[in-house]
C-alpha cells in the first residue's frame, strides 16, 4: 500500500475491477472525533456519511470543512457500512487493514448514482451544508467514472502510530 491510506476498488459488470489510491488528512474535528472516542465519550461530531466529488481538486488542511469539496456528486452521498469503523477489516479489498488501524468502509451499488470525473471525497456529518465539519479529505491520484453497472467501495485507513 506504501503511502496510500485511501483505497477504492470500483468493480465493472464484467467483474474486473479498478483500483484507485488516496492520502487523507484527518481534520482538526477529525482529530477531536478520535480523542472523544478513546475516552469513552459521545463525539461532538457523529461522522458517519461521505460524499464524493469532481471538479477542482482542494487542497486539504487541518482546517478544512465540506466547503472544501469541490463539486459534491448528487446522489453519492452514502452511510457507512454496517459495523465500521473497525480495526482488523477482513474485506479483501483492503490492502490497508492492520491491528492498529481504523478502517471506514462505504459502499455503493450499481444503481446509487452515475458520474464522471469522480476525483476527491470527504467523510462527513449526515446531510452535510455550508460549513459542516469533516473527519478527513483526500483527492484521488487519478478520476474515474461510475456508470449504473458498476459498483464502488472506497476504504479509509488511519493507522494509529503515536503521534
């Protein structure tokens, strides 16, 4: 996996799959998130939702917020999968997994949304606007497109180090 702590695996009709790499910067909130978390406590922020985007790539910081996100995909909005985040992922998929990292993994199926230029995304707080708080964001090293016959799974990894 090297440096890349995002993964996405896009899986074609014929059963071929595409995958595409990413490295995410966890927010100042994103930060907090994991702190309320390890103690025990309700976060101030329930992150559970990302959105896919195109357009502009941003450059993401420890201040950044959806108004970050380029162009939010209609329809890409998606839940986090059920029992994630977890340590330990058995998904296949991902390369990234480990004892000492959380993954969050999200979904979609063929028919959630249609889009080209697929390039950047965020982790996010349910019906995020103006202003919303993010966990992370990431730009994909290259774009790709999700037609009504593909399915995707984007897989976010933070190792736990020390730091």
């Amino acid at each position: 996996m090297g440096m890349w702590n995002v993964i996405a695996v896009l899986k074609k009709a014929d059963g071929t799959k595409k995958v595409l790499f990413a490295k995410n910067i966890v927010t100042d909130e994103g930060d907090k998130w994991y702190a309320q978390k390890a103690c025990g406590e309700t976060p101030t922020n329930n992150f559970n939702t990302m959105v896919l985007g195109n357009g502009t790539q941003p450059t993401w910081g420890k201040s950044s917020t959806y108004d970050d996100l380029g162009s939010p995909i209609s329809g890409s909005e998606k839940t986090v999968s059920s029992g994630y985040p977890k340590t330990n992922d058995d998904d296949a998929d991902n390369t990234g997994a480990g004892a000492d990292v959380v993954t969050w993994k999200f979904e979609w199926g063929k028919t959630d949304f249609s889009a080209t230029g697929i390039n950047q995304a965020v982790i996010t707080v349910a019906s995020p606007g103006t202003g919303s708080p993010i966990l992370t964001g990431f730009n994909f090293t290259s774009s790709f497109d999700k037609t009504e016959n593909d399915t995707l799974k984007v897989f976010v990894n933070h190792t736990m180090n020390g730091t």
